[in-house]
C-alpha cells in the first residue's frame, strides 16, 4: 500500500532521487533494517505477553483443565457465557458494575470541572500552585495504600465515626453496611481522582482569550454570568471529549479499588465484572468460565471504545496517534 | 454603589480561597492522620485518640519494621522491580518511538506496526490466559515475572512518538547530510531534546512498577517474594478489612490483635519513595499529559 504512493510520489520529490546517487546509499529508504531492528524487542515481547494470552481466550469456548490444555481440553461452545446468565449473582454483578462506573465517570467528570472553575478564578499564583501540587498527589498512591489508610480511618471507632459523634450521627459501618459501602467507593475514588482530572480543564481555562472577561466586566457581567455566558460553554468541547471517551470505561468500575476495599459482606453491593473474574478463575480454578465472563467485557468493551473514539474524531478531531 | 460591590466581591474571594485550603486539606488529611498514627504510642492508637498529631510520640513502629525481615526483604523485591522494570520501559519506549515517529515514507512497515500496538493496547487476553502463560514458562516466583508482562508501554510509546514527530525535521535532514545513522540520531539528538517528555514518560512507569499489586499476588506463590505493595495488601489490608467487616463479636478481638502504629508505619514507608518523586514528576507530568493532544 504504501509502497504505490510512493512511487506515484518520487517523481516529484527530486531530492530523493539525488539522495540515491550518493554513494553507499543503494536504497530509496534508508535504513529500514534499523528500523525494524529497533522495533524487534519489544514486538517480540509484545507478542509473547499480549498476542498468545489472546490464543488462550479460546478456553472461553472450553470446559478447560490445566492439565490438559488448549488443545486437549472439551469445547463447550458457549454454555459459559449461558451458564453465566443463569446464575442468580450475574444481575447483581451486572448492575453493581453498571452503576460504580457510570457513577465514577460522572462524579469525574462534573467535580474536577466545578473544582478547576473555582480555582481558576484564584489570583495568587504561588498559592493555586501548591493547591495543585497537594491536590494531584492522591493520585499517585495506590488503593493499596488508600484502602489500608481508609480502613482505618473508617473504623467503627475510627475519626470518621469520632467525628460524625460530634453531631450526634453514627456510629456507621462504611465497609460493611451494603447501604453505604457503594457510595464510600464512588466518594473515595472522587477523593483520589477530582484533581488531577481538573488538568485537562485547566489547560483548557487557560486558553480562553482575557479579553472576553475583560469585555464581560464592562458590560456589566458579574462573576456567575461570566461562568455562564463565557467559562461553561468554551468549555463544552472539552467536557463533551472528555464524555465520550470515557464511554468505554463503563464496564470498569475499578478493580484495584473495590478488590482492595470490599469483603464477603458487602459483595452484594460492590461484586463486580473483574472481581468476580478474580475469585472464579484464579482462586477458584474455574479457568474457562472466568476467561468467558472477562471476554465477553472485553469485547462489549472494545465495541464501546472504537465507538467513542470514532465519535470523538468524528465531532472533535481527536486522535491519539 | 461601586464599594458594596468590591465588598462583596472581596468576601467572595475570601470564601472561595477558605474552600481552596479545605479541599486541599482534606487532600492530604488522611496522609497525615496515618503518619501520626504511625508515630504515636500504641495505646492512644488501639483507642482511636490521635488525630492529625502523633500522642505519645515513640519510634516503636519503625523499630519493628527495621526488624522485620519480610518487610524489608518485600520492600527490596520493589526496589529491584522498580529498576529492572523502569529500565526496560525507558528502552523499549524510547526504541520504538523512535521508528515509528518516522512517516510511513520513510518508514515503509510504520503503520503495520502501529496498528499492531493499538490493537494490543485496545484489547487483551485478560488475567487467566496471562496467569497461564507466566505460569507455564516457569516464571513464578521470578522477578521477571513483574516486569516483562508489562515491558512495552504502549500508551508511552504513543505519547513520546507524538512528541518526537513534532521536532522540527530539518534536525533529521542535518543529521543524514552529515551520515548520522538512526542510532545517532536517536541517542544522541532525539532523546536529548526530549528529555522532560521522557522523564515524565519514565517516572510514570517507576510510580506504576512501585505502585502495582496485582501481579506479585498472583505470580509470587510465597511471602518472601512478594513486592511491597502486594506485602502490605495481603497482611495489612485484609487483615484490616476483615476485621472492618467480620461480626462484632469478634471484631472487638481482632481489633486488639491487630497493631495500628506498626500497619500506619508500613504504609507510610511505603509512600515515602512515592513522595521523593513527586516533585519531580509534578514538574513534568502536566506536560506529559497534555503531551498526547500534539498534533502534526
């Protein structure tokens, strides 16, 4: 394919053709092998470690036991997946996802956006400054270390619940009461997340023109008009990306977190997709039926993504490469 | 009329900046809450009174710690993950940016082998076949297994590869009129023009090695192989989290069995390297970010 393009192309590109006659240069692209040579590593480990796990997808269609593998084990078809449906857990596993991510994307979404219009509007510079520096800093740490950190604090006798007693609220269970469990998940991965998600905002509310304020303000506009009439809508393009390409995260309701924050006691608010995966294939060795469940994700999943990100190249020239 | 005005717009302000330090605050709030926790007397911890400051102030935590031995032998597994892996992410990033920032002129297979890289990125076997995998090349317990899995990042790769492409070309004419190589030219011209790009790039993937769980629980089959995040998930969270959750009956046991100052300190050990980067990544990462949105 692109070997014709470039031939319809030389005989307009003269220097090529005088890069040609330089000795020691034989071909019209240099250093091809390098090129390749210089890929090689990491396609090979690329291929090892992505493209043959992606062969083993095929135990999805099995009853597959280790011992005898891929190739010996019985095809099922896909009475996996059925097997799946028929469980009475899957529509609790279902909607417990559904509704984490879909929570998670829009409380991360509008918090981060009020957040980086307020402290757009600081002046000290040296002050928004450290307030950036301090409030992106969760999200380096891992829920590892969040959910260590939390469990303590939200102990039945914890500060939090020290502090609820103040006003006469609690003690609440927050890791073990199925009521309130979702909603410490959905809260302490806005805690964690709000700001270094206003970046891309801020990024954004910087390239809005001061004259426009300026202009506003002598129009007569106050603040709140001025958020309304100018901040919000040029930062409509921005939010709407941001929308969009977070559509294919909307089956991940965050593995890292729940499976370091939940117990047996609250999986019947918080079991999702990827940890239900977790206990049935690696703790429980049912191979085949996990690798089902976690295929199909990934393709709805993938489906997902291809359609976010056409739609986003569609209405707003976005592209990662 | 115009002095109301300012008034209010100037208490305005004083609130709003009053919400700034809150929300900053509550940041960090629970960083700090553990830290104080980790140096107070275990008494004043068991019976919840320490708050933002340690009470009865005593090193008895880190005395532990220095003592244990898994501990510390997890918290070196990390480091030597951390190096091995950074390593490898920073060449394997840097190796194929290189090419594939080349357009597909220059580059003949350049697109073949950036669909390659999308496609892996987008989809995966998931965890079992990967579990599988490792676990039939012999590399349980191996320290290979943590970081060649995740040799290649992908998403690095894109993002350096967008920043190489938007180095001005007449470098690269320059440099093939004076018979600079491929090599040469990424070595010693590409890679030092771009060096906050791939700080960024490369301290990203360090925090994500120092930071990741997952695989040391499934791929290390005993204590003293385990990372030390994977450490402190296994006998610090879940012993934490089980208590949390387990009937009141025995929750008042289990609450005195545990040792709050010794699992506060553990975990803030295990920040700390996290903190020592972070001014440096927070000197690059907005621009690392914002990095992705280059265009040609």
């Amino acid at each position: 394919m692109t070997g014709k393009a470039e031939q319809t192309r030389l005989p307009v590109r003269p220097q090529t053709e005088l890069s040609e006659t330089r000795p020691g240069k034989k071909s019209k692209k240099p250093f091809q092998a390098h090129y390749h040579l210089m890929l090689m590593p990491g396609i090979i480990l690329l291929l090892i470690f992505s493209i043959i796990p992606m062969f083993g997808l095929l135990m999805a269609f099995q009853d597959y036991k280790i011992s005898k593998g891929i190739f010996g084990s019985p095809w099922v078809g896909l009475e996996n997946v059925t097997y799946f449906f028929e469980l009475s857990d899957s529509k609790v596993i279902i909607r417990n996802t559904l509704f984490l991510a879909i929570s998670k994307i829009v409380a991360n979404l509008i918090v981060p956006l009020v957040f980086a219009v307020l402290l757009n509007e600081v002046r000290q510079r040296a002050f928004k400054r450290t307030v950036q520096t301090i409030v992106y800093l969760p999200h380096f740490l891992s829920w590892v270390i969040l959910a260590g950190i939390f469990s303590e604090l939200l102990l039945t006798d914890g500060i939090v619940n020290r502090m609820l007693e103040v006003f006469g609220i609690g003690p609440i269970q927050f890791l073990g009461d199925n009521r309130v469990f979702p909603y410490i998940l959905i809260g302490s991965d806005v805690w964690k997340e709000f700001g270094f998600n206003t970046i891309i905002y801020l990024a954004a509310l910087a390239g809005i023109d001061p004259h426009l304020y300026e202009a506003a303000s002598i129009d007569g506009a106050g603040w709140r008009k001025q958020t309304r009439l100018i901040t919000l809508p040029l930062l409509r393009a921005t939010i709407i990306l941001l929308a969009t390409l977070a559509i294919g995260n909307i089956l991940n309701a965050g593995f890292d977190q729940i499976f370091n924050m939940y117990s047996p006691i609250v999986y019947e608010s918080s079991d999702v997709i990827d940890t239900y995966v977790y206990r049935a294939g690696i703790l429980d060795g049912q191979y085949g039926f996990a690798t089902a469940i976690g295929l199909m994700k990934s393709v709805i999943a993938f489906v997902l993504i291809i359609f976010s990100y056409s739609l986003a190249y569609k209405y707003a020239n976005y592209r990662i490469f | 009329m115009v002095r109301s005005q300012t008034i209010s717009a100037k208490i305005w302000y004083a609130l709003l900046i009053v919400v700034m330090v809150l929300i900053a605050l509550t940041s960090i709030a629970p960083i700090v809450h553990t830290v104080a926790v980790s140096f107070s007397h275990k008494a004043y911890a068991a019976a919840g009174a320490v708050s933002f400051w340690p009470k009865g102030f005593n090193l008895y935590a880190y005395k532990q710690i220095v003592a244990d031995s898994k501990f510390l032998h997890s918290f070196m597994v990390s480091v030597e993950r951390v190096l091995l892996g950074g390593a490898i992410n920073f060449l394997m990033t840097v190796l194929m940016a290189y090419p594939l920032s080349r357009t597909s002129e220059q580059f003949g297979g350049r697109n073949a082998y950036m669909w390659f890289l999308i496609f892996t990125m987008l989809f995966s076997g998931g965890v079992i076949p990967l579990y599988i995998l490792v676990k039939s090349l012999g590399l349980f317990d191996s320290i290979w297994a943590l970081v060649l899995p995740s040799a290649v990042p992908v998403f690095n790769v894109i993002l350096l590869m967008n920043f190489f492409r938007g180095i001005p070309k007449e470098l690269n004419e320059a440099g093939s009129m004076d018979g600079a190589g491929p090599w040469y030219m990424l070595f010693r011209v590409y890679i030092p023009l771009s060096l906050p790009s791939i700080a960024t790039v490369t301290l990203f993937s360090i925090v994500g090695h120092w930071n990741s769980f997952f695989d040391g629980m499934i791929f290390m089959r005993s204590v003293e192989h385990y990372p030390l995040q994977t450490y402190i998930q296994q006998l610090v969270v879940q012993m934490s989290i089980s208590t949390m959750a387990s009937d009141p009956n025995k929750y008042e046991l289990m609450r005195q069995l545990s040792d709050q100052t010794l699992n506060a300190a553990k975990i803030v050990v295990a920040v700390v390297p996290v903190l020592v980067v972070y001014p440096f990544l927070q000197k690059y990462f907005i621009q690392g970010i914002l990095l992705g949105s280059v265009k040609e």
